[in-house]
C-alpha cells in the first residue's frame, strides 16, 4: 500500500541534496522588535533539524529522499 505523506510537515521542512532536513527559525512573525540582533540575524536562516528526530521524519515524509 502506498504511504501518505504527511502535508504539514512537508510544508514547514525541506530536504537537501545530502539529506539534511531544514526549518525555519521559530518565532518570526510578530513581537521582533523586542529581540537582540543576535536573534534577529539567527531568524532569517534556515536551521537544521536535530539528528535525533530524523528517523520520525522519515516515516512521515516517505517521498522527499530522507
């Protein structure tokens, strides 16, 4: 039977080429004004996702080459 993939993940993360999973920064779209610019500057990157949760990822997202 064919896997469902799970479509809210699949919106908050992508998958590299060499497998990484990416997301966003949390916490960006109100009240940033009250941030440090150490914070403000780590926002507006993508950070990658720990290598603790990846096999959970890869059960959810079955076609993105995890």
């Amino acid at each position: 039977m064919k896997m469902k993939t799970h479509k809210s993940l699949a919106k908050r993360m992508r998958v590299t080429k060499n497998g990484k999973v990416l997301k966003r920064y949390c916490g960006q779209s109100h009240y940033n004004s009250r941030d440090p610019g150490k914070i403000t500057r780590k926002k507006r990157r993508d950070t990658e996702f720990s290598r603790a949760h990846i096999k959970a990822v890869r059960t959810l997202l079955p076609y993105e080459g995890v």
